[in-house]
C-alpha cells in the first residue's frame, strides 16, 4: 500500500510542477523580452562557424532555466512550510535531510553561480565578452563538488560505491575524489549539450525519469518526487523551447541541472550507470575534447564545429532532425540503464 500512496505523491507532485511551471512563464518571459534579456552569439573571430550558424538566434531570451530550479525551489519550500501546520500538505512535503536536503541546496547554488554567467554574456562582460570561460566554470563545479563530497563524506558517512553486478566496494577517502570527478563531467556535459532548441532538455528529462525509477525501487521516496518535480518542471520548459525556442536554458539551467544530475546519481549509489543513461552528454563531451585536442596536438580540427551537434549543423543537417535523433538516442540509453539497474537489483534479491 505504501508504494501506490507515493506513486500517487509522484504523480500528483510532478502534474504540480508543471502546472505551476506552466502559469509562471507567461511572468517570465514577458520580464526576459521587456528587460531585453537575450543571448548574446560569440564573436565571429573566435567561432566563425558557430557565429554563423546561429546569428539570427542572437537576442533570443536567455535564463529560461529559472523556471526550472525556480519551480522545483517554491514547491519545495511552500510544501515544507504548510506541512507544519497541516497533516495533508505535510505527506506532500520532499524536503529531507538525508535524501533531498543536498541536491536542492546544490541545484540553488549552482543556479544562481549561472545566472551571473547568463548576466555577463548578455551585457558582454567577462574577459572575452561572453561570460566566465571554461576555465573558470570547470573551478566553480569544482568548489560545488567538494563541498556536496564532504557532505557525503563526513554528514552522511558515506565511503561505500556500489559497482553493479559485482556489489558495494568501501573506497574510503577515494570516495572524494570519485565524488569530485562525477559532478565536475557531469555538470560540464550538460553545459555542453545545451546548444540546440530542446537538445539539452530533451536528455535531461529522459536522464532525471530513470534516476526517478531507481530511487523509487530503492524506497528513496523523497528522491523520487524530487526527481518528479524536476521532470515536471523541465517538461514545461521544453514546451517552450523546442524549436523555434521561445527563450533558452542558458547556464543558469544548465549548469544547476547537470550538477543536480550528479549528486542524485550519487545518492542513489548508481553513478556508474550515469555514462551509459546520459550516453548523449558523453558523446557531446567526448567530441568537445577530441577536438581541443586535436587543434593543440595536430594543428588540426577533426569536427567543422564542436560538440558534435554543431557539426552536423555545418555538414546541412536541419536543428529539428539533430534534436530529435539525439532525444532517440537519450530515451534508448535511458532504457538500456534502467534495465541494467533491474538485473543488478535482480542478482542481488
């Protein structure tokens, strides 16, 4: 009986988001187009391929990502705060220390860490014009890594990394690192999947579904509906930004999201599986590092632009077909994941 109860907590809750998701965007985008609040392309010097390709994109609102973190923070704190006084709303309420204390806390943080980026690229501040360089966001997901490791690591006395179909290995102090390194690759690939209308959405919605699925099955209830709640939320996001986007994720949804992502995987003790369900981010990234090192080894550029969806602009695929044969390829290694997750659960029953 419990199962169906937060089955219906689930599904209640994620219907909730996107509602609320839905009735607040008229807000924002009307305060997005009236402040002028656009993205700015990157010079053509510094990316003539890119620069051209997305020109007429130039201007487009950027920051959609608040609705997301936005959304997922006021239900989480409405919930938390009428659940003291009330028995209903308190079975609604996901705030727990153990479970979703954390990943909120890190998907506020990282949120507005973004929406300074966002600010400086549309006022064409920062060193080259467009924001904080690789460099120095790779140090932020950093400083935000080490400090959700030492909460896992000395709050939550976690050291234990479970390996699927092999079981859980004590890894000690090399659970921070490990810790470090998943959150860092993960927020970096989801920053660098966000280049198309919907493309980023579209994988992180498949992404955040299993990780739902999972910590649903492990009796992560919280979790769950705060995966839910996230799911709901992005899903009225993409209602607006699927080609031709009303406005964009920008880095204040990116860059919060991918490093939610990580820490849920974390909690969730299936990181491993992370490679494989995000499998998109992995090639994106994949392909952004081929070529950086391609140009500084070589001398030479073995994509027209990159990550790759950039490419397959260049070489005359339409945004639409990229967008859609990538979500195929997100909602396939999504299912792949979870099937993996059910026979390791199913070896260790």
């Amino acid at each position: 009986m419990e199962n169906t109860d937060q089955l219906i907590r689930i599904i209640f809750l994620a219907t909730t988001s996107f509602i609320v998701a839905i009735m607040f965007t008229p807000v924002l985008t009307h305060f997005l187009y009236k402040y002028k609040i656009g993205k700015q392309i990157r010079d053509a010097k510094e990316a003539p391929v890119y620069a051209k390709m997305h020109q007429a994109k130039s201007g487009t609102p950027t920051m959609g990502g608040i609705l997301i973190w936005g959304t997922v923070l006021f239900l989480a704190v409405v919930l938390a705060i009428l659940g003291r006084y009330s028995e209903l709303f308190a079975s609604f309420d996901f705030l727990s220390r153990q479970e979703t204390l954390l990943p909120l806390g890190a998907l506020v943080a990282s949120a507005l860490v973004g929406l300074v980026d966002d600010i400086f690229n549309v006022k064409r501040m920062g060193s080259h014009g467009g924001g904080l360089r690789m460099r120095h966001r790779l140090l932020i997901y950093t400083a935000i890594a080490i400090v959700g490791a030492w909460w896992f690591y000395y709050k939550l006395q976690w050291d234990v990394l479970h390996v699927p179909f092999l079981g859980n290995f004590e890894v000690g102090w090399w659970y921070i690192p490990f810790f470090i390194v998943v959150i860092v690759a993960t927020s970096f690939s989801v920053n660098e999947t966000d280049g198309l209308d919907g493309l980023a959405g579209g994988g992180l919605l498949s992404a955040f579904a299993v990780y739902a699925v999972i910590a649903f099955s492990l009796g992560r209830y919280d979790l769950a509906v705060f995966c839910a709640v996230i799911i709901g939320a992005t899903l009225a996001f993409l209602w607006f930004n699927i080609y031709p986007a009303r406005f964009f994720m920008g880095d204040t949804g990116a860059m919060s999201l991918g490093v939610t992502l990580g820490i849920i995987a974390m909690l969730t003790n299936y990181a491993l599986l992370l490679p494989i369900i995000g499998l998109v981010f992995v090639i994106e990234t994949a392909s952004a590092g081929i070529q950086i090192a391609s140009k500084r080894l070589v001398g030479k550029k073995i994509f027209i632009s990159a990550p790759v969806h950039h490419h397959l602009e260049a070489i005359g695929w339409p945004e639409p077909k990229i967008v859609m044969r990538f979500w195929i390829i997100a909602v396939v290694m999504a299912a792949l994941g979870l099937m993996l997750f059910l026979l390791d659960q199913g070896l260790a029953l």
